[in-house]
C-alpha cells in the first residue's frame, strides 16, 4: 500500500523577509555579515580504481566524477528550484547492481597499509544500491552539526539508518535496506527476511541469520534485560518466534496474521540495532561481540564480576550499556558512519564504516562524507548563532524559525542556502493535557473530566499572536485536527469547535461548569474555594523556546479567563522521564505528524495518557484493566481493530474512526500548522540534499533524504 504524502505550502525564499526585520534583529544582522564562512578543506587525491567483485586484481579508478556541475551557486539554486512534489530530486533505491567498486581514499590508504581488506571483499554480494538524488558525489569532507548533549540522540540516530526495511524520501513507500527482500504466507502470519549475503558489521564480522537468533534467544526473551516484550513481538498474545533457515534467511512468526508487520518495523519503535539496542530492542545485535557479557555464554558468575570490575552493579545493566551505540564506541554496528566518541563528550564523531552496505550507481562505496562531527552547545540561542554565522554544514535541527529574517540576510556571510521541511499535521506548539493525572482530584474533575473545560482554555488562546511572534505569521492556526489535511483529518469541524479565539464563550463555558467565583486578584475559584491553579512543564533547551511560550499562554489564560498557568521549565530527558512517571498536569512541546497507518498514534503518547500507554501497548488489552476516560479505551480499541484487518481500505476507515473519537475529545490543544519542522541551513558546497523533503516521524527525516549519498564539492 502507498501512503500518500502530505504537501505544505510553499514558505518565501526571496529577501523579502526583510520587511519583518525587528531592530535588534538589524543589529544582530550587522554583526553576523561580519563573520568569516570557511569551508571544509578539500580531500587528499582519490586512490586507483579498486579491483571489481568478480575480477583479478586490476588497477584502482580514480575519484568518483560528479555530474557536470551549474556554473555558479546561484545557478545550481536555481535549478534545486525545480524540484518539486510533481518533480522531486530524490535518491532511489536501485537494483542494477555496479560492476566494480570504488572506495574513499581514507579507506584505500588502510587498504594499501594492510589494515582492512579490499572494497570488494567488505561489501556484501548485493549491495544497497542508491541513486543520487542530483548527481555522483565526491569522497572526503567531515559534516559539521551541533547538539545539545545526550538527550539528543535523535539527531544523530536520524542520519545513521540502520533498518531492516525503510522508506523512501516521500516517506510514502518502502524500499529494502539491510533485508534485501521479503516474503509472507498468505494470512500474514509467517514472514521470510533474506539479508544481504556476505555483509559485515563494521569490525569486519560476519552479519548473518545468526545475529538475528541471538537477538530473540539471549535478548529478547530475557526477563532480565527485556522485562516487558514490546507489544509487536507480542502479536496474538504469544511471543513470536524466531527461525533461521540459513545464514542469511530467517523467519518472523506469529501467533496470528500480521498484515501491517511491515510498516511496523520500519518505524523508530522497532527500529534498527543502533537506534534500540539500547533498550533490547532492535532485531538484531552482534553476537560475536556481546556474548562475552552475557550469562548464557560465560556464566552468571563471570558476566556478573565483568560488569562490576566494569562500574555497574549487575550484568544485564552492564549487557544494555555495551548493546548501546551512542555511549560504547567499540560496539559493532552497520551505519555508514560508526561512533569513535561518545555523545556524552564535548564533540560526538562518527567516522565512515568501511564495512558499509551502500554504494552509488557507479559503485563508489558510500558514505562520500568521511565523518559526521557534532558540536556540543547546550544554550539554543547560541546554537543558532552559530548556524547562522555559517558553522555547521546542514543544520536544521534547533534552528529557531522566528530567526529566519535573520538566516535570510546572513545566507551570503554565513555560506549557507535554506531549504524548508516540513509535515501539515506537525504542531510545533501544543498543550497537553495529561488524562491521567493523579493528582489534586478537584483540579483533575475539569483537566481530566471535562471536554468543556478544555475547550474553554482553547477558546482563551490567541493563536495569531502565537503565529505572528514565534512564526512571523506563516502558520495556520489550528486546532489539534487541523481542518481539511486528508486523509485522516476530513473535516473542518474541529477547527471551528476548538481552533478559534472567543474569550467570551469561553467564560460562559467556565461560569456554567462551577468556576464562577474569583478571588481578588480575578482568578477562578474551585468550588471548595481554593484558587484553580494549572501547572505545565514547559520542555526547555529543545527547538523553540518553549518556557517563553507557556509564559504567553499564561498571560493569556490570566487576562481572558481568568485561569492561573505556572510554568516549569524542564530540560527534556527529564521531562521524558516525569512522563513516563505520570507527574505531569500538563506539558508544552511540540508533537508528531498524524499517520496511524505507520504509528500507533491511537494508543495515547505517554505525554498525555502514561497509563492508556501502558494498558493499550498489548494488542486486544481488557477494558476492565484502565480506569481512565472511556473514550481513550474506544480509541484503543479502535487501533488493534485496524491493525489486524487485512483489507487496507478497510484498515484506513478504522484509523479514521479512532482519529475522530480522539479530535472529539481535545487531549491536547493545538495552536498552528503548516509551520516548517526544521528550517534547515546547508551550506553552498554540499549536493544531493533531497528537494522537497517530507518531514516525518516514522522516516527518522533527514534518514528518508539518505545522508549517506549527501557530499560536499571539493575544491
């Protein structure tokens, strides 16, 4: 089934975005045309052409040409202006396989030192094939990025794809990746994988069946280090089961039909090693290298004193810390770039895998970049300095899309050109109203239990000075079901219930449901007397300035309803955690796009409903065992009734029917869409950025763009 893509208006690209120059945003633009823009040195000469797969030993080709090259950057501008949805510049995943291979030069000198075998021996029989999305690249160039510390694993877990299956950059089809194909029988239940013969981790180890059996045998259903299996290996309420039938096949079977398995591996809750291994998650895991820490292979004796003489205090937490990419560089992994620090350092760097699957249409092996160097900085106002005065080499991850008067006048000083990505059912501002909160049962009556209480504090939000000051006015006010953006969202109904500013009506609401009293500060009363006063975790450090808008919705609230709103910041790894542990009344962040087809989005995030999470992630849960809102109960149930019917049509009528009941029900309050996700800066010597690019949750964006096939010209 094709999932259609979502187009989003087309933001200005022209410096017309001068009129909306604040003055302190001219003096800000004086001093960043100021700053020096110096770009990545060029790489060392290419080596001679490697010898091909199936040939003698022949002499090595020489650096990869790239496509006949515009005459000028503006040039080469102009033509990225020609790629649209109906002409998009795209990478493909293609099946010709290339008669002989290439490698970077880096990887040649360790070859020619003795250090790693020929190009031809580390690649896999079939490899990954990728076809540029403008052009053959050039090898050398280290990408630069900032993050914001080790909460920030997305951005770099987003640029190293390491699925079985994934998507395609319309994030609309899959295509193979590390499974070079599939299979199922013809109820669903029994899906053959066959993984790409002769491929390696990135020490050089075989990757086989073999390291999928580990997984399910010693992972998976150890209790120790998966005490709860997740909801998919779960599927008809046994757990499934693991079969190899060679080393490179292996069989997925479950208890019953299993129409939408596909689409659920191929999203970020199943994922790849790198992305979960972590957690136990993943698929697979590199036996060879973790059964020195495991039980089943040395004893528990042993595997117990190698992780204390390590710092932890069991096994099975010493296990998940060394199955964790992001913190253990010596781990195996099958990204095109592999850790060589840590991301709890000052600069996370990932170096090129020379075992990598992918190559391009003539071969070359790919990544063309020979590293990813993200920068730590922990203030986002710094971070955007930065990007703007022409640091990083695509950066649109944090960048604050209020600065774009700014970034527009800095592109020449700064290097840099912008491209816009985004999603039309993305909010990057939304409250969320925790529906299971346990707290003070007075307050909980109105948050929890009453729809007109809600709408009453949507109805208070003045949604166009939110657009106009953090949006420069581009976005759409919106509700949480912004109206008429198909397939899931048919209606306008939504918008005109709950997306409007009427602050009238919204104290009509509020002196009908028993909040008519006030103290003598003009804040509403509960009826035991005590002033009602709301609390929100604002997420700090993390895209937008989210404290600084809650503080507005707060004045908001104040002035026009008469409802008090504390604001409390909390850095995001924190405030993952307080979610997770239902503290939270209420929370200010942004959300996903809407697509139940690929994401469960009809089981409640932990960030409005922990508990439904908890109760719904297990396919067909009792309605006895939640004690929460019904209506959440229907909408879960709702879920497992889609994912289990076969017929697509059919499937789709059923998410919409639970994406009504939610939209009904208003758990969180949306302020504006068809704002950019990511205002991204990318620098003028970097090709084959995808255009245009579909921001999305489920395709891990820029992972849908393939960043192994982005390059920088050298000069």
């Amino acid at each position: 089934m094709s999932y259609a893509h979502r187009t989003w208006p087309s933001w200005p690209s022209s410096k017309t975005w001068y009129r909306f120059l604040p003055p302190v945003l001219l003096v800000l633009t004086l001093l960043f045309t100021a700053c020096d823009s110096s770009s990545e040195p060029s790489s060392e000469p290419a080596p001679a052409e490697a010898p091909a797969a199936e040939a003698p030993a022949a002499p090595a080709a020489a650096e990869p040409q790239a496509a006949q090259q515009p005459a000028s950057v503006d040039d080469y501008l102009a033509q990225r202006e020609q790629c649209t949805w109906d002409t998009p510049c795209w990478p493909e995943i293609v099946d010709t396989i290339p008669t002989s291979f290439q490698e970077a030069p880096m990887l040649a000198e360790r070859v020619q030192a003795g250090e790693l075998p020929p190009v031809e021996e580390r690649l896999p029989k079939e490899p990954l094939v990728i076809q540029p999305a403008e052009m053959i690249g050039q090898y050398g160039g280290t990408l630069r990025r900032a993050f914001t510390g080790p909460g920030d694993r997305q951005n770099v877990e987003r640029w190293v794809n390491d699925y079985g299956i994934f998507w395609n950059t319309g994030a609309n089809e899959l295509r193979p990746r590390v499974i070079k194909s599939w299979e199922a029988n013809e109820d669903a239940s029994e899906w053959t994988f066959y993984l790409r013969e002769g491929m390696k981790w990135s020490d050089g180890a075989p990757y086989t069946a073999d390291d999928y059996l580990f997984w399910y045998e010693h992972i998976l259903t150890n209790e120790l280090l998966v005490p709860t299996q997740p909801w998919y290996m779960r599927w008809g309420g046994e757990t499934a089961v693991f079969e190899k039938v060679d080393g490179y096949t292996f069989k997925i079977k479950f208890a019953q039909p299993f129409p939408s398995w596909l689409e659920t591996m191929s999203t970020s809750s199943v994922a790849g090693h790198f992305h979960q291994g972590r957690n136990g998650g993943g698929l697979v895991a590199p036996r060879h290298y973790l059964e020195q820490f495991h039980p089943d292979f040395v004893g528990e004796e042993e595997a117990n004193q190698i992780a204390q003489d390590a710092g932890y205090e069991n096994w099975h937490l010493h296990f998940l810390a060394k199955n964790d990419a992001a913190m253990n560089p010596e781990l195996p992994v099958i990204t095109p770039w592999k850790p060589v620090t840590r991301i709890a350092d000052s600069e996370y760097i990932l170096e090129r895998n020379p075992y990598y699957i992918g190559v391009d249409t003539e071969g070359n092996q790919l990544p063309y970049f020979d590293r990813i160097s993200l920068e730590l900085v922990e203030e986002l106002e710094v971070l955007n300095l930065r990007a703007i005065a022409g640091n990083y080499t695509v950066q649109g991850r944090h960048i604050d899309f209020a600065k774009l008067p700014v970034i527009r006048e800095n592109e020449e000083a700064g290097g840099y050109f912008v491209d816009f990505w985004g999603s039309s059912t993305r909010h990057p501002v939304a409250v969320y109203i925790n529906m299971d909160w346990q707290g003070d049962p007075e307050i909980a009556e109105y948050t929890v239990g009453s729809l007109e209480f809600r709408k009453a504090l949507s109805l208070a939000i003045e949604r166009s000075e939110l657009n106009e000051t953090f949006f420069l006015g581009v976005g759409t006010e919106a509700s949480l079901c912004p109206a008429n953006t198909p397939p899931f969202f048919n209606s306008d109904r939504w918008d005109r219930e709950f997306g409007r500013f009427d602050p009238d009506e919204a104290n009509q609401i509020l002196d009908s449901i028993g909040l008519d009293q006030r103290d003598s500060e003009g804040f509403r009363l509960l009826p035991s007397g005590k002033r009602l006063t709301l609390r929100i975790d604002a997420v700090s450090g993390a895209f937008l300035p989210y404290p600084e808008i809650g503080e507005r919705i707060a004045q908001m609230w104040a002035q026009n309803i008469g409802i008090q709103l504390l604001i409390n910041p909390v850095e995001r790894s924190l405030w993952i955690e307080r979610s997770e542990a239902n503290e939270p009344m209420m929370s200010l962040f942004e959300t996903g796009e809407w697509n139940p087809e690929v994401l469960p989005r009809l089981i409640p995030g932990t960030r409005w409903a922990p508990l439904a999470t908890a109760w719904g992630n297990t396919p067909n849960p009792d309605p006895a065992e939640y004690d929460g809102p019904e209506w959440i109960k229907a909408q879960i149930l709702k879920h497992w009734e889609a994912i289990q019917e076969p017929d697509p049509e059919k499937r789709r009528a059923l998410y919409i029917e639970g994406t009504e009941i939610m939209c009904d029900n208003q758990p969180l309050l949306g302020v504006v869409v068809n704002v950019p996700v990511y205002t991204t800066l990318i620098k003028k010597n970097v090709r084959n950025v995808p255009k245009p690019m579909e921001w999305v949750v489920y395709a891990q964006t820029p992972g849908n763009g393939y960043p192994e096939q982005f390059f920088m010209i050298q000069e």
